[in-house]
C-alpha cells in the first residue's frame, strides 16, 4: 500500500501540468483514476484494456438515460461517472508505465466520442416522441456534428499548452500523420487503419481552424530546435493559461453536468442549447483569442529574425 505521501507525489507525477487541469479532475477524477491504474498495474491489466471498459461503461450509460425512470437514470449516472474515471486512470497507468502509445491516444478519443454517440442515440429515442420539432431536429444535429469539432479543438489546445510551456505532450502534424498513414495502411491490422484514418481526419480538422498557431509551431521547430526562449514561453503561457478554462468547459466535465440536468428534469432543451449553441460561442471566442495571441507572438518572432 502507498502512503499518503507517496500517493500524493504519484498524484502529482500522473497529472499533465495543472495549468491544464480542472478542479473537479484533480479533486475527484485524477485521485480516483491513480487508484484504479495501481490496481490495474498490479493485476496486469494495460491502459487500452481500462479504455475499452470504459468504452462499455459509457455506452451503456447512455442507454441508461432512455428510460424515464430516476432508479435507472441513476445507475447511468454512476456508470458515466466510472467512466470517466477510467478515462483518467487509463492515461495515468500509461504515463506510469512509459507505454503511451498514438493508438491509446486514438482509442481514448474514439471511445469518450462513442459514448456521447449512445447518450444522444438514446436521449433523441426518449424525447423525440414529446418534444419532436423542427427546433429539436436542428438542435440535435447541430450538437452531434459541434460536438466532434468542440472536443478536438479543446484537446487541441490545451496540448499545445503543454507542448510550448512544459515541453511535453502530443502534437502530431496533419502531413506526416497522413504520409504515414498511406504507408503503412496495407501492413497494419483492420481496426489500426480505421482508428488512424480517424486520426488523420482528427488533426486535419485542428489545423485549419488555427492558421496563426500553425506558423507559431513552424518557428518552434525550424528557428527553436523544439524548445521556446524562456521570455517566449513566458508570453505564450501568460496568453494560453487564460484560455484554458475555455478548453476545460468544451471537454467531458462540463457536459456530464448538462446531461444530468437534462435527464433528471426530463427536458432535452438544456442539453440541445447547450452544445449547439453556448458551447460553440465559446469555441469561437477560443479560437479567436488563441489565433490573435499567436499572431503577436509571431510578429514578435519575425522582428527579431528580421
């Protein structure tokens, strides 16, 4: 067993940065995942096999939430909450074991994606009947298609965070994802191809939205060697750190919340207006305000070269 003290110093080593942290990961979610990822270290189980649990776990969630029954509602609600617990402990048990691996990454991804699948699947199901209208049909896909793009460029940003600031994290580039990708994709598995297809899709849709980050990175690695000045770095962080609150709101906390309210007040709308529309009027200011913070830094980087 861990003493409080070593625990706490493995708390600390299996968080990303807590500049990119939320309170509720690092209070509930992240203390929760560690135990479970020293269990699981114990018994021999991997980081990609607590991720496809928790795929399972989620997905049945969401079916949970069909039914209009508070005794059934609840057991979705526990089963959500367990996986996002195992969403946290799969990446702590990898960075532990030095096993982080691009089809972790991927497999992660797609399985917190699927289970937003299966909770609108199932609340459409639930609600079409006594809410169906041209508002809700709306709602409804615009949220499943703003949901991909929101995640992705939560995600998106807050590895750059870690990547410009703490020298850490994935930050793969579409190019090369994509080369890489045509080939290999004769030799590897079925499922590997589909998950790197979607992988290059995923960060295709990243890079053109952040034109300005997309230059920034290029003097990262062609003027900087892959590491910022500590004055640029400075600046970087002091202009990201801000936004972070944006990326946590757009990630899985946030949206647990609106999808309890929405199942427990029997009312889809909060979940509908949410996604489709305050959640991407927060997108769009944290793709405005990165995007203009990066274009400083590279007219402040172009001045210097010049």
């Amino acid at each position: 067993m861990h003493s409080d003290k070593n625990f706490k110093e493995l708390l600390n080593a299996s968080l990303k940065s807590r500049d990119t942290e939320e309170k509720i990961d690092i209070i509930f979610f992240r203390p929760l995942g560690l135990r479970l990822a020293l269990f699981a270290q114990r018994a021999g189980i991997t980081p990609n096999e607590i991720t496809i649990f928790s795929f399972f776990s989620g997905i049945l969630a969401g079916h949970l939430f069909y039914y209009n029954n508070v005794y059934i509602n609840i057991i979705g609600v526990i089963l959500l909450v367990s996986s996002g617990i195992m969403d946290s402990a799969d990446g702590q048990l990898a960075r532990m074991t030095n096993s982080c691996t691009r089809i972790g990454r991927v497999l992660d991804g797609v399985a917190g994606y699927l289970w937003f699948v299966s909770i609108y699947f199932h609340l459409f199901l639930r609600f079409v009947h006594t809410q169906g209208s041209p508002l809700f049909y709306t709602l409804f896909v615009m949220g499943m298609i703003s949901h991909s793009i929101q995640s992705a460029m939560a995600d998106y940003y807050r590895n750059a965070h870690l990547l410009f600031v703490f020298n850490k994290g994935d930050f793969e580039n579409f190019e090369d994802v994509k080369n890489e990708y045509n080939e290999n994709k004769s030799t590897i598995s079925f499922f590997n191809r589909i998950f790197t297809w979607f992988y290059v899709h995923y960060t295709m849709e990243q890079e053109l939205l952040t034109k300005n980050l997309q230059v920034f990175k290029k003097y990262y690695v062609e003027k900087f060697g892959g590491k910022l000045p500590e004055k640029l770095k400075h600046e970087y962080r002091a202009m990201s750190l801000p936004l972070q609150k944006y990326c946590n709101g757009l990630t899985l906390n946030f949206r647990f919340y609106m999808i309890y309210l929405t199942v427990f007040l029997n009312n889809i709308y909060i979940l509908l207006f949410f996604e489709a529309v305050f959640l991407n009027i927060m997108l769009v200011q944290l793709i405005l305000r990165h995007e203009a913070g990066c274009r400083k830094l590279n007219i402040i980087i172009e001045n210097e070269i010049t």
